[in-house]
C-alpha cells in the first residue's frame, strides 16, 4: 500500500477526513481489544466519535469503564468487557455475554498485543516467548474463533489485525520473542482471510510503525525515535474501515525493508549483529 499524498513519509496510509470515516462506520458495532490504552482507546474515541457503537474489551476493568463513561457522556455508545486475553478459561464466558447482548458484530479490530525487548538467552526464566505468544497469538486467535461464526452468520463484516513493520523481516536482535508472535498471529491470520473472504468476511492487516505508547517506555533507545502519537495510529486503522477492500495498510518503506531482508540477508544480518555486540558491550560498561 502506497504513501497517502501529503502524508509524512514515515507514516502509513491513513483516514483524516472525518466526514468520510463517518460514512463508513456510522451505526456499526465495533469490538475493539486492547481498548483501554494506547492505540486502542483512541481508536475506540475515534469510532466512537464517528458514530460507531464501540465494545471495548481489555484486562483493565476501571480503565474501560472509564472509557466507556467517556463516550457515552460525549453522546456515543459504549459497552466494556473485562477480559485477559492471556488466560483461556475466562474467554467463552465473555464471548457469550458479548454475543448475548449485541446481535451484530460488524467490525472487530484485533489490537491488543505486548511487547518485550530482552536478549533471547535471558528470556528464558522469564517466559517471554510463552507470555508472548498467549496474549500475541494464541489469544487473539481464541477470540476470533469464538466469535468470527456469528459474523459469517449475519452475512458479513470485516476484521483488522493492528500489528506492526517487526512481523516481518528482518529479525531483530533482543525482539525474537516478540516478532516471532506477532508474525504467527498475522501468517494465521491471513490464512484465516483466505477462507473468509467467500463468505462476505473481509480482512486487513494495519502494519504500524513505533508508536508512543507505554509499551516502548521501557526501551531507552525509542525515546527520541521518531513514532506516531497513538492517535495518528488510530487514523492507520480508520483508513481500514474506510477502504474495506484494502488488505494491507503499511508504511511506504516496509516493502523496501522485506526486499533488503529478502535479497542482502547477509549484509543485513551483519549489521543488526554488529549493533547487537555494540549494546552488549555498553550495557556491560554501564554496569562497571
């Protein structure tokens, strides 16, 4: 997918119009995970504001129920649902009130996610990979299962995966746990698409770069990166549901970043490597 003319070249593709973000989801139900934070509330403000009722789904309970308080005092519809998506056994309840209480789901936007940045063998004890993967892959995809039937029931919707320029390559040094969840999900995810999409469900996945969020407070070295407010983000996924028929949302430069992955892996893998050594020895000078 192209830069939008106009657009900052580090930006992906994204809707400001909000007249025509209106048109597009008006009187639709949107589920959105991952709600109460970051990219996720402000997509749901977003929507909200548009004239979307927006089911907000997290594992912060006072912080959507704030969300959603919020929107419907601005004359929006809201509705929060409490669920961690890391533990399997609390997630058909909630699948079940949610389908109970709304009888059309037209949009899910599949954006929770964690990230860890650590060096692989020091993951280990702490389980990242597994931590990862559960709230990355195996949960989200759970969600999806439990309510994709209803949606192809009705005859129809759409979903967005939010994910992000490292499911692709090349893979980065200190993010293998995190990368290597975020791709599952979105290789499952397109192959979910696939079998869809001849029953009138149509998804897209919105690939974002760094984000100011909390996730990347942790990284010092994202501190004076250049990232997208969580806003700007939300606008990526709105250009989603203005252009239903678009399946990849992207920066301009990711395609670039896949075809030096695919045709230089040597050089590249020498230069992430050397970048590596370089943190390990700082951060070993650092702890003298």
């Amino acid at each position: 997918m192209g830069r939008v003319p106009g657009s900052p070249p580090a930006l992906a593709p994204s809707c400001r119009h909000s007249e025509q973000l209106r048109q597009a989801v008006a009187g639709k139900t949107i589920l959105i995970t991952g709600a109460s934070f970051g990219i996720g509330r402000a997509a749901a403000l977003l929507l909200a504001e548009a004239g979307a009722e927006v089911l907000l789904l997290a594992r912060s309970g006072d912080e959507l129920a704030e969300l959603a308080t919020a929107i419907r005092a601005n004359g929006g519809k809201a509705s929060s649902y409490e669920l961690d998506l890391s533990k399997p056994a609390d997630l058909a309840p909630v699948a079940a009130q949610i389908r109970a209480a709304h009888p059309r789901i037209d949009i899910i936007i599949s954006n929770a996610g964690k990230s860890i940045r650590r060096p692989v063998l020091q993951s280990g004890e702490k389980q990242d990979l597994d931590r990862l993967l559960a709230v990355n892959f195996s949960g989200p995809a759970a969600l999806l299962l439990a309510l994709v039937p209803r949606m192809v029931a009705q005859g129809g919707g759409q979903i967005v995966n939010v994910s992000s320029v490292s499911a692709g390559p090349p893979p980065l040094p200190r993010w293998g746990a995190y990368q290597s969840s975020k791709a599952g999900f979105d290789l499952w995810f397109k192959s979910l698409g696939t079998e869809l999409r001849g029953r009138g469900v149509r998804v897209c996945s919105v690939y974002l770069p760094l984000v100011r969020t909390r996730m990347i407070a942790p990284t010092p070295a994202y501190r004076f990166a250049p990232a997208l407010t969580p806003h700007e983000a939300a606008e990526a996924v709105a250009y989603a549901l203005v252009y239903p028929k678009v399946q990849r949302v992207a920066p301009w430069w990711m395609k670039s970043l896949e075809l030096a992955a695919l045709l230089l892996p040597g050089p590249l893998g020498h230069l992430l490597s050397g970048l590596e050594t370089l943190e390990f020895r700082l951060s070993r000078r650092q702890k003298r």
